[in-house]
C-alpha cells in the first residue's frame, strides 16, 4: 500500500529528506541505541516532515486548482516543497531542538527499564492534549482488530481507529439497526446498489453544494462485527479508484484527510480536518497505551 522509500544515511546532514514514517527506521534504531548523532539526525527528519506538511496545508489553503493543472505540475510543487522543508529544518533554536530534547529524555527513559524496547517514535501534527476517557477506550476497544487489518491492509491502524472515532462521536453514536442492535459499522459507509449484505437504515445530516445541513434518511451497510467494519473499509479504500490517491498518503494524517475529503468520502467541507484531529488523537493515545 504505502510507496518504498529510500533511508536516509546518517551523517548526511539536510541533504535528504525522509519521504514517509517507515523511511526513518534506521534513523530512530540508532537514535535507540544512544547515538547522539543519530538522534539529532532523526530530530532532523521529523522536523523536516512537519515542515513538508505546513507548507503543503498552507499551499492547499491558497492555491486555486484549474483544469490546466498536470502530474508534471503537481510533482515539481510537490518536489519544491520537499526542499524547503528540508532548506527550514536544522535551525538552531527551531523544532528541531525539541525533538531532540524529547528523543533524548525517552531514550534515558528506556535505559531505566520503562520502555519496551521499541525505538521512540513522534506523531506529526497536533493531537488532543488531553483525550477524554470515552476516546482512549475506543482506541483499545479496537486497537487489536484494526492492527490484524493494518497488517493485512497496509492502512495504518490509527488512521483507522482515528477515522472510526470521528464517524462515531467515539462510540457515542454509532449505528444502529431497526432493532436497536448495533449495526458495527465504524465508518458511516452506505449500502449502495450494489451491497448485498445487511442493511441498516437511519436519518443523518449531508451537506448541499453550498454547504447547507440538511437531514436525510440514508441506508448504511451493517456487519456482524467490528472487525468486519474495518476489513470493508480497508477494501473500500484500496480497492477503489476514487481513493487512490488517499491510499498514496498514508504516511501523512494531513495528506491522507485531504484526499479522503477531495475524493469525496463525505460533504462535511471542513472533513479534513476534522478527521486529522481524530487520527493524531488516536495516534497519541496508541502511543501512550502501547
């Protein structure tokens, strides 16, 4: 699912970019065994990463799209971003010093017998500071099904988790049959013509053109389990040509929310980020029940 990329070689300083979070394995084992060098390096990176993101939300806040827009187009812009991220990154004083700082202090955390022996890893983008109780028992309540599926999908889990939080209130307000049975779908994704499997039907709110609410009555798909929820929306987003292009930013909460929203997996206008809140959330709190 998500695209190889090439691991950047310590010592190399911002010559190069870390293009996904799986690029910066290297980076973050040494950082694990100590490496001074390698944790600031991997600090590096990160910022880098962040920085790729603003720059491309701000780009996307401002930019106009027009018919005359090309791949080619698209890939310079794309490839120009990447340098200056890399160009702003490394700054004395900048983020970078604080992803030092908090890569440092959890690697002597690990040294004293607190950690599991994993490398430490950061979330980019901001997450809740304090998530409520009702969202860290949806993020354990589901964290093994959607790990079986991420290992299976390539989607990660806390994309899904995070995704299943916002469609749901966080479990609050889940679908539910005629019956009052839970219908165990997490994502809010309708029967269409050519779903063969239950069907649960309820009122819900879709946005017009212009952005105006409107209450509609709509038929949803219904599973017989969690877990079944979770396999057909990985189907659904990897199967499906409309959400190829969210399956390629998979290592982004911003960029993948983006194009869910572009592809139009919902009419909410500010679904993206919404939805990138509820990912770095669930990411966080992944990160501290793990």
């Amino acid at each position: 699912m998500v695209a190889p990329s090439t691991s950047p070689t310590l010592g190399s300083g911002n010559a190069g970019l870390a293009a996904d979070a799986r690029s910066l394995d290297a980076l973050k084992l040494a950082a694990g065994n100590s490496d001074p060098k390698a944790v600031k390096e991997a600090a590096k990176q990160f910022e880098s990463l962040f920085m790729r993101e603003l720059i491309k939300s701000m780009r996307e806040a401002t930019a106009k799209s027009g018919l005359m827009d090309s791949d080619g187009e698209k890939l310079g812009t794309d490839l120009l971003d990447q340098q200056f991220s890399v160009q702003l990154s490394g700054m004395s004083g900048g983020l970078s010093d604080a992803i030092t700082r908090q890569l440092s202090q959890q690697i002597t955390t690990s040294a004293g017998g607190n950690a599991r022996g994993a490398a430490p890893t950061l979330s980019l983008g901001a997450a809740a500071t304090n998530p409520s109780a009702s969202q860290s028992g949806f993020v354990a309540q589901h964290a093994a099904a959607a790990a079986r599926v991420a290992q299976d999908t390539g989607i990660p889990s806390a994309f899904m988790i995070g995704q299943a939080g916002h469609e749901t209130g966080w479990g609050k307000s889940e679908i539910r049959n005629a019956d009052g049975s839970n219908s165990y779908n997490l994502f809010g994704i309708k029967a269409g013509a050519g779903w063969t499997g239950k069907v649960a039907e309820i009122t819900t709110t879709e946005y017009g053109a212009d952005g105006t609410a409107q209450k509609v009555t709509a038929k949803f798909r219904a599973y017989n389990s969690y877990e079944e929820s979770f396999r057909d929306y990985a189907r659904l987003i990897g199967e499906s040509p409309r959400y190829a292009q969210a399956r390629a930013q998979t290592n982004s909460v911003a960029g993948y929310a983006s194009e869910l929203q572009r592809a139009g997996y919902a009419t909410d206008p500010t679904y993206a980020a919404k939805l990138s809140r509820a990912i770095n959330t669930s990411l966080q709190l992944q990160r501290s029940q793990g």
